[in-house]
C-alpha cells in the first residue's frame, strides 16, 4: 500500500510541475512586442473596397523585427482583426495595395493604382493612422 501510495503522490507531483512548466510557455511572448494599427483607406476621396496595408519595420533607419498585415475591406483595415498581424513599433513602411469590388469573373484582380508605400514612425501604442492614396 505505501508503494501505490508513494507512486500516486509522485504521478500527481509532477502532472503539477508539468502544467506549470506548459502554462509558462504559454505566456511568454514570441519575438518583440507588437501594436495595433487601424483605420481608414481611402483613393480619390472614396473608401477602398478591398486590398491589404502590409506594415513593415523600416531597415534603412535601423528597425528591424516582424511584418504587419491586414485586410483592407470596405475602406477599414485593423491588425487585430482575424488572420492579421501587428506590426512592431518604430520606424515603418507602409505598402498599400487596393482593389475595386470582387467581381466573380476575374481571376487576379485589377489593381485601381500602383502599390502605394509611405513611411512612418509609430509609438509603442495603439494606433489609428487614416491613409490617402495620392491620384
């Protein structure tokens, strides 16, 4: 009896020592901290159907670290919607690339300008930044 009691007391100790172990892996963050950006997009004074901002650290001014991405629906973008990324903060590039209303007929999409990239510093918070698109 004190063997199968000595055994379930050891079995117990390290199913507590394993999950603390797991539950602090997954609090640690991965790679540097990120911050939401969102806004608006806008070309020729009208909302951007669809297209993505991609946010990426500025390597020519010394930042370095991870890609930003998000969707770009209806004229707003958020980096904290679902399947986008944050970017981090500092000095960036923002790439805007837009498109006009899906049409089922179309296999690649027609670009309605040339990739629009502008640079920017942002601070490590949360972020609004509205786009314009130049003609």
């Amino acid at each position: 009896m004190n063997i199968l009691v000595s055994r379930t007391i050891q079995s117990g100790c390290l199913i507590v020592i394993l999950s603390g172990l797991l539950a602090g892996c997954g609090a640690k963050q991965d790679g540097p901290q990120r911050f939401s950006v969102s806004g608006t997009v806008t070309y020729k004074g009208e909302p951007i159907p669809r297209g993505t901002v991609t946010i990426s650290p500025n390597m020519a001014k010394g930042n370095e670290g991870p890609v930003g991405i998000a969707q770009i629906i209806n004229g707003k973008y958020d980096t904290n919607a679902s399947g986008a990324k944050s970017p981090i903060a500092g000095e960036l590039l923002i790439q805007v690339d837009g498109y006009g209303p899906a049409n089922p007929n179309e296999e690649v999409p027609t670009p309605l300008f040339k990739s629009y990239v502008l640079e920017m510093s942002l601070p490590e918070k949360s972020n609004v930044v509205d786009i314009v698109v130049p003609e």
